[in-house]
C-alpha cells in the first residue's frame, strides 16, 4: 500500500515535471507586447523586424540585428570591436558587471562602429546598444564613436549614428561626461568638411546622449512612440515648477514642436536612409 502510494508520488512528479518543461519552452516561444498587452509568437515578430504585429509597437533590438536591417548584406566592417574598458574611480564591482555584460551579450561596450553600405551607398555607421549597461556612455563608447568620425572625415563619407542611451555611464564619473564635448567636437569638425551627419533616434534615448551627438544632426530621424529626453518628468516639472504636458518626451510630440525632423517606420528605415545618402551624396 505504502509503495503504491509512493509510485502514485513519483508519476505525479514526473508528470508536473513534463508540464513546467512543456510551459518552459512555450514560455521562450512567445513574448507580450508591453504597449498593447498582445501575446505574439517571437518568430513572428522576429520576422516582422522586432515589430508588434498588433500594434505596430517597436521592440529594442541589439545592435548585431540592427546592422543587419539597415547594412547590405556582407559588407559591414566593424572598428575598434575591441577596444575595452578600463576602471578610472576603480568603482565597487564595475569591471565584474562589465564582464558579465560581455559574456551575456558577446559584445565589449555598449556601441558597434563601422563601415558598411546601404543600398550601395557607403557610410560611417555607429549602433549603440541598450542591452549593454542600457547604452550608457562611458569612455569607450564616447571615443569610438569620435574615432568612426575622424574616420569618416579622412575617408569623405557621411556618418549615421543610431542612439539608444540612458545616459552617462555613473561609474566612469566626469570621466564620462567629457565624451558629450568629445563627440560634439567632432561632429562640429565633420560638418566643416561639409559631411553629411543623421541621428536616428530609438527607445529610449536620453541623458548625456541626447544632449551631445543626439541631438546635433543635420537630419534627425526618430522610431515611432520613442522616448526622448534629457531629464525625467518629475525633475523638470520640479525644475521649472510647471506641470508637462502627457507624451511632452515621446517623438511625436518632439517632431510636431520641431525637435526632430520624421518618423521613420523600422521596416522604411534602411529605403529612408539610402534616399538621403543618394540625396546628399558628395557632401555639400
């Protein structure tokens, strides 16, 4: 009786067993839409370019599949992929987070530069990332973003840079903060050789980014429903003691108030930026 009790035991945990690896797998087949609350199979929205297929909403992306959307195919070559971090405040625990961060996402810092093509056009192209440190720009990221420019100043070609950032990197201190004067200092040289400069701004993209090369584009091109700012809402209503009107930092507010120039869908964004390339091509 005792053993029959026991077997009955066993059976129902290894059916339990089956269920939870059963609901575990369909669990990594689907992903909820966090704007519309639809439950969508991922190698749908996979296929859709990390757009709902309910509601159009548009997912972050890493920046591996970002390049492989807008970059012709085979012709991406990547600059300073290694380029590391160091620890300047030596801040508590920052290089084991790096090094985890590394292992997880199989890049070194949380932007990808390089020279690629699109639709034949050639271009300097950096592709920030947020599942790195949410992008957060720290001192690698800040010189090889200026180092792709230089770059594309020595080789007469216009630089598009996709931005997706929390801010400036805490752990790197003031260290972290000069890159917005690095960065802005040489896109100001860029458009003195009369190159052409396009920010793409994705969700979100705020803080010390926004405020340097974010935001000093000669064209400014933003993904629907994106959130875009510098400060959070309760610290400028606090600020300048007003209350802000709802959606003030999404990017259709922005671009009907002129902060950005258009909206591009995901899946119009590479045919937009080899119209303006085509457009704008030989500098001036």
């Amino acid at each position: 009786m005792v053993i029959d009790k026991i077997k009955k035991v066993n059976q129902v945990e290894k059916i339990q067993e089956k269920n939870k690896e059963a609901t575990d797998k369909m669990i990594g087949k689907w992903i909820k839409c966090e704007e519309c609350g639809e439950i969508l199979y991922k190698e749908e929205v996979k296929a859709n370019l990390s757009v709902c297929t309910n509601c159009g909403h548009h997912f972050r992306i890493s920046s591996r599949r970002r390049i492989s959307q807008i970059i012709d195919e085979g012709t991406f070559e990547e600059i300073n992929e290694n380029m590391h971090t160091t620890d300047p405040l030596k801040f508590d625990g920052y290089m084991q987070k790096l090094e985890i961060l590394q292992t997880k996402t199989g890049i070194k810092e949380a932007v990808k530069t390089g020279i690629g093509k699109i639709e034949g056009e050639k271009v300097a192209i950096a592709v920030m990332d947020s599942n790195f440190m949410m992008g957060s720009m720290g001192s690698v990221v800040g010189e090889k973003i200026t180092y792709l420019i230089e770059e594309a100043i020595e080789q007469r070609l216009p630089v598009i840079i996709f931005c997706v950032s929390g801010g400036a990197r805490m752990q790197e201190g003031m260290i972290s903060l000069m890159q917005m004067a690095k960065t802005s200092s040489a896109l100001a040289k860029l458009d003195s050789a009369g190159l052409l400069y396009i920010s793409v701004l994705t969700d979100p993209t705020t803080g010390g980014v926004t405020a340097s090369f974010a935001s000093t584009a000669d064209i400014i091109i933003a993904e629907p429903n994106s959130l875009i700012g510098f400060a959070g809402p309760r610290v400028i209503e606090q600020t300048i003691k007003q209350k802000l009107p709802e959606g003030f930092q999404k990017s259709e507010f922005l671009l009907e108030h002129g902060f950005i120039d258009r909206i591009v869908p995901r899946k119009d964004m590479k045919k937009e930026l080899a119209t303006i390339l085509k457009m704008h091509k030989g500098g001036n």
